[in-house]
C-alpha cells in the first residue's frame, strides 16, 4: 500500500475511500490484469495466420519477460499463494482459468475443423493439458531464464498438436 500511495501521490486515506481495503484493492487489480492480458493475447493470436502458431503465441507470451515486468503471472502466483486460504481470489483464479482454457479449446476446435490439428484427442482434454502446461510454464519463468529449456517445454508441448 505504502508503495502505490507513494507512486500514485495520494493519500493512504483516497486509496481506502476509493477501494475501501487493501483485498478490495487487491481484487480490483486481479480484475485489471485480466484485462489488460486478455487484451494482450487477443491481439496476439489475431495476428496469427494459423491455430498452432496462435496457440504458440500465448506459450510464448508466458515466457517473454522483459526489464519492465517481473516474470511470472499475478493469476498463477495467486493461485499458488492464496487461493486455499481467500475464496473470493480463489473464484478470480478459476474464472480467469477457465477463460484460458475456453480459448484454447476454442482455438483446438477450429484448428481440428480445418485439419490443421489432428483430431486424435477430444479439444476439451487437449484445453484441459495445454492449459496445465501453460500454468506450469508460468511458475517455471521465475525460477529461469534459460530461454532455450523454455522454448524446448513448448515445443514438446505443443508436439501433442501434431
């Protein structure tokens, strides 16, 4: 609290009459994230020409971590952290979840209709592992920045779309 009263310039005071606590707070900001990321991802597998390489795309956002963010996801850091112990987070967690698994599911459908993807697995279990995988990418980018291990975890998960 005391770093954004500090940033923004106001008062501590303005930040509780505005958000009333710091959890209201702190679910404003998962709320923003979810925004801003979704927004992200949109555009990014807009500008795709094919499924796969849209569904590599969002992989490759989890681990292109810059000087201007810290690596890692506020929604899977918080999964990790609170979601046993905060219902409320843990409702953010899922929701947030299950976008990312409907858009890949999303994705595998229109790729299996057009052949692009093989028709071997059922899209909603494929969504279900991609997702997993993708979860698992997004702790695994804080503890390395090795980018070739990175990029030779999505390759070999994304080999299952072959």
């Amino acid at each position: 609290m005391k770093d954004l009263v500090e940033t923004m310039g106001v008062h501590k005071r303005s930040m509780y009459d505005t958000f009333g606590d710091k959890h209201t707070l702190f679910m404003k900001a998962m709320e923003r994230y979810d925004e801003t990321v979704g927004a992200l991802v949109g555009a990014r597998i807009q500008d795709q020409t094919s499924v796969k390489q849209a569904v590599r795309s969002i992989f490759e956002m989890a681990i292109s971590v810059g000087d201007a963010r810290p690596p890692g996801c506020l929604i899977v850091n918080t999964a990790c952290e609170l979601s046993l112990l905060d219902p409320e987070a843990a409702a953010k967690v899922n929701e947030y979840f299950a976008k990312t698994e409907a858009l890949l599911s999303e994705l595998i459908t229109h790729g299996q209709a057009t052949g692009e993807i093989s028709s071997q697995h059922d899209a909603g279990k494929l969504s279900h592992y991609l997702l997993n995988s993708l979860t698992g990418l997004r702790v695994l980018v804080k503890t390395t920045s090795d980018r070739q291990k990175l990029g030779d975890i999505i390759d070999m998960t994304l080999a299952i779309l072959e």
